[in-house]
C-alpha cells in the first residue's frame, strides 16, 4: 500500500479559477506544504507570488499556457512559457491546438508544441490533449505529435472542458510508452478516482481537492489500525 507522502508526491495541488485571491493563493502554497504535495498550479499571472511563498520548500510551481483553450498562435504560447520560466516556473502545462489537430495539421501542431519546448527548454513541459473532445485515433495521434516534440508528459485534460477517464490514461499510456509521464486531470475528486488513474497509468495527479483527498486518506488508515 502507498504511504501518504508518496501519494502527496503524484498531485499537483490546482488552483486554476479566474476568481482565486491572493489569499486563496496564500492558502494553496500553505496546504502544499504541509502535505508535501509536489507542486501547485496556477495561472500564469501568480507564479511570481508562488516562488516567494515557496521559497526554501521543495514544492515546485506549474503554470499553464493557452489555457484552457489551446487557440494562440504558437508565439504566443511560447512567450507566455518564456515568461513563466523567467518568473520562477518549473513545470509548464500547454494545451495543443486542438482544431488544427481535428483538421488534420499535423505538422502544425507538432510545431506548436516545439515552439513551448524551445521556450521551456529545461523545465518539465506536459502537453495537455483535451481528450475529452477527441477520437481515440486523435488522441493517440495527439500523445506521438507530443513524444515527437520531446515533451516530458501528456495529459488528459484542462478540467474546464472535459475531465480524466481512465479509459484515456490506458489509451495514452499505450500511445507514449513507458518513457514518458501522464497527468491525469479534471473532475478528480476521491481516493478511489485517484487510484484508479494510477492504475491506468497516471504518473502524475492534477486535483483542486488534493486536501481532501489526504484527509480521507489518514481517515481510512485510521480506521485500519482500529480494526486491527
């Protein structure tokens, strides 16, 4: 069985609202310290604030770019990645061009993820799907155009879109192999949900409810030890 640090160690601690506060940034980076989460992720515009508050911590910042909707041009995207990394980020989640995916342009898409590899050369890029919105041919096609570009992981969804399937994370795990990392993410919200993702082959946990998910945890080991 998987000890909590362990677990806390697979999520990434999401606070991705348009709404969030400083004080609900505050509150993230607290909570990912005290559990050990291994990041947060945010929005761009809070990734400065993010390395002040973690300083000194091992807990890394992830931040997003064209997010949700993957429809910037690629200099765009890969500005905004440059940027990121100029501000302290250590992990960047790109969404691909999911319509030009759809329509065939391959090679476009392909560009569009090097444009953020280029920018984030370094750090550790995870090339979001969407795979809600897609065919499994798509999706698979999406996971190769990621691996081509030397992105470190693909993941399943923005959770503003479409959510996490475990039946996407076997497909995907297939598409990319053993080498690379898969985040599963959106509407993750139980222990149960979370172990089936890695069972699937997640290797990496995207959830708003990581607190939850820990507290329900220790209640369950309490429970264990009782009966013992």
């Amino acid at each position: 069985m998987m000890k909590d640090t362990d677990i806390a160690l697979l999520v990434d601690h999401t606070l991705l609202k348009a709404d969030a506060t400083i004080s609900d940034i505050e509150k993230l980076c607290g909570e990912a310290r005290r559990y050990g989460f291994y990041s947060v992720c945010i929005n761009p515009a809070n990734v400065a604030l993010c390395r002040k508050l973690l300083k000194g911590s091992k807990v890394k910042i992830c931040t997003v770019v064209g997010f949700p909707l993957g429809a910037s041009s690629s200099q765009v995207k890969a500005f905004e990645a440059s940027d990121a990394v100029k501000s302290g980020a250590d992990e960047i989640d790109m969404v691909i061009n999911i319509g030009a995916l759809k329509s065939g342009k391959y090679d476009r898409v392909l560009n569009d993820i090097r444009s953020v590899r280029k920018a984030s050369r370094g750090k550790v890029l995870k090339v979001i799907i969407e795979a809600g919105l897609l065919t499994d041919i798509e999706k698979k096609r999406a996971c190769v155009l990621a691996k081509k570009a030397e992105a470190d992981f693909v993941k399943t969804s923005t959770g503003f879109i479409s959510g996490a399937a475990a039946r996407d994370v076997r497909l995907m795990r297939k598409g990319v192999g053993s080498s690379m990392g898969l985040k599963a993410a959106g509407g993750i919200k139980t222990c149960k949900q979370l172990f089936v993702m890695i069972d699937a082959g997640a290797t990496r946990i995207g959830t708003s409810v990581g607190v939850s998910i820990m507290k329900s945890l220790k209640d369950q080991e309490s429970k264990i030890k009782n009966q013992k």
